[in-house]
C-alpha cells in the first residue's frame, strides 16, 4: 500500500493541474458538484481537493468506445501495480470490474496488469517505454521499465552501435502516425513499402521482442492495408513475437486474429480460418468469459 501511496504521489506532483490555463474552471465544476451532493459544509479546501483529484486521475479505469467512454474507480482494483508485461488482464462486464490471470503466477509474486495497450493502439507510439500519454510526466517504474535500455526484453538490442540511428528513425514514424491518428489525418503517408524498409532496416538490430520493432509491425499489417497474402504472413510473425514476449493468453492477440480471420476469409482458406475462430474463441473466454467468447465466435461466423 505504501509504494501505491508513493505512486500517487509523485504522479500528482507531475500532473501540475495549476498551470492549466483550464484549472480554475475544472475545480469549480467539481466544487460545484460536491456542494450538491455533499452539502457546502462537507466540500474539503483546494489543497484537499486537488490531492483527491490526482488520486482519482492515477487510479480510473476508462471503458468502451471514444464516444460512450466509461470512466469508473475501483478501489480494490486500484491496488495492483502496472507492467508492461503483466501478468493478469482486467475486463470491465457493464457492472463490476474482473481481473483474470493469463499465465502462472507464484506464491507472494505481484499480481499485475497493463494500464494501456501496448501495440495495437497508435497512442502508444513512444518506444523508450515512458508512457508519458498514460501516467503523465513521471513516466513507467514498472520492472521491465526501471532497467537500462536494451537489457529487458522489450528493448533488447542485437548491434548497439547501429540501434541508435534506427531507433530515432523508428520513433519518428510511430510518433507521425500517433498525430496523423490523433488528428484523424489521412495515413497515406505511410506507404506499405515505407514500412517495409523501415521494418527490413531493424533486422539485425533489434530484436523481434524490442517493442519499437514489434510496433512497427503492428502499424504495417493492423493499422494499414495491402496485399492480402503478405498482411497474412505479417500478421502470423508479429503473433509470434507478441507470444514471446507476453505469452499466448495477451489480451491484444485477439486483434490480430480477428484480423487473421478475416483476411482468411477473403482468400477462401476455411482450414486457416477456422483455426483462427477457434484461438478467438480461447483466449476471449480466458480474458473476458464464455458469454463474450460466443458472441465473437457468432460475428465471426457472420462475416465469412
């Protein structure tokens, strides 16, 4: 409880809510509500509120679509650490929370999970890990974050002298898409080929578990579209490295084989196909129940 304190607090430090130009406007909104439903006796000062506020802005969960977004705080669930490389995966049912394990954890072992996506969303663009867009200025203290870059899997390096080059090159594309998305820009920029020299670049360089090299992929064959065979055996690779990296049961594999079964769909490939539907069907009951697990087999289903 004491490092979730810690956590907090030096989070609220860095969220510096004062010199929003917004901030007074913001404060008097909540001031306002709090009066409503508290009475004015029971509204706590600034100093109060604003710790509260940085309390409630480190531990909410969002959930759903941009536009029926759903923000929610559970306290028990606001316990468990992130990691980059969690070991359990959180799902929000409508009405509670559920944290399930998607692979074995010990005895006294942390149980945690990831407090965003890691490669199938362009608004986690940065590669050095700092999640900046998730946990403001004070960045990832997760295990694999806190050691020196290239030693955790997630930035393991195979020719340091050439990576530095390649990464800024690297960085510089997935922060491109991350605004051309954020701004709903025409992704034309980003031809297949582009990404493929980008891609063919880091061979050699970093490893298939970097995550700089692991998005990339992900922007090539899950954001863009092209050609049906290539994106396929795209698709395949990038599941496999993501499998090493997080395990087989990581919530955000679904993305690709939705995509698989998809592209499988249109080259008639029912054998490749319906072993796709199945992993679907595995890992939603693994992550999210049997009742979401059916509903994604049926859709799927639907669209061949």
């Amino acid at each position: 409880m004491d490092e979730i304190q810690a956590g907090i607090s030096h989070s609220k430090e860095n969220f510096q809510l004062r010199s929003k130009p917004w901030y007074r406007l913001y404060l008097k909104v909540i001031e306002n509500a709090l009066k409503f439903y508290l009475g004015e006796e029971n509204v706590p000062n600034e100093a109060t509120l604003l710790k509260l506020i940085g309390k409630v802005d480190c531990n909410h969960y969002n959930f759903g679509e941009e536009k029926t977004e759903i923000c929610a705080l559970f306290i028990g669930a606001s316990k468990f650490d992130h990691s980059c490389v969690p070991n359990a995966s959180v799902h929000f049912n409508g009405k509670s929370i559920q944290l399930k394990a998607i692979k074995k954890i010990d005895k006294f072992d942390k149980v945690t999970f990831s407090y965003c996506r890691m490669f199938s969303g362009l608004e986690v663009s940065t590669i050095y890990l700092t999640m900046k867009d998730s946990l403001g200025e004070g960045g990832c203290y997760c295990s694999d974050c806190s050691q020196p870059y290239g030693t955790s899997p997630l930035t393991k390096i195979l020719d340091p002298p050439r990576a530095v080059h390649i990464l800024e090159e690297t960085e510089g594309h997935l922060l491109m898409a991350s605004l051309m998305a954020k701004y709903k820009y025409p992704m034309g920029w980003f031809s297949q080929e582009r990404l493929k020299q980008l891609l063919k670049k880091q061979e050699g360089v970093l490893d298939d578990t970097n995550l700089a090299r692991i998005r990339s992929l992900a922007l090539k064959c899950l954001m863009l579209n092209g050609n049906d065979f290539e994106m396929r055996e795209e698709l395949m690779t990038l599941a496999s490295w993501v499998k090493r990296v997080w395990g087989e049961n990581y919530e955000e594999l679904t993305e690709i084989y939705e995509k698989l079964i998809e592209i499988n769909a249109k080259l008639n490939d029912a054998e490749s196909y319906k072993y796709y539907v199945n992993e679907l069907i595995r890992l939603r009951m693994i992550c999210f129940g049997k009742e979401d697990a059916v509903k994604k087999a049926l859709e799927s289903l639907i669209r061949i």
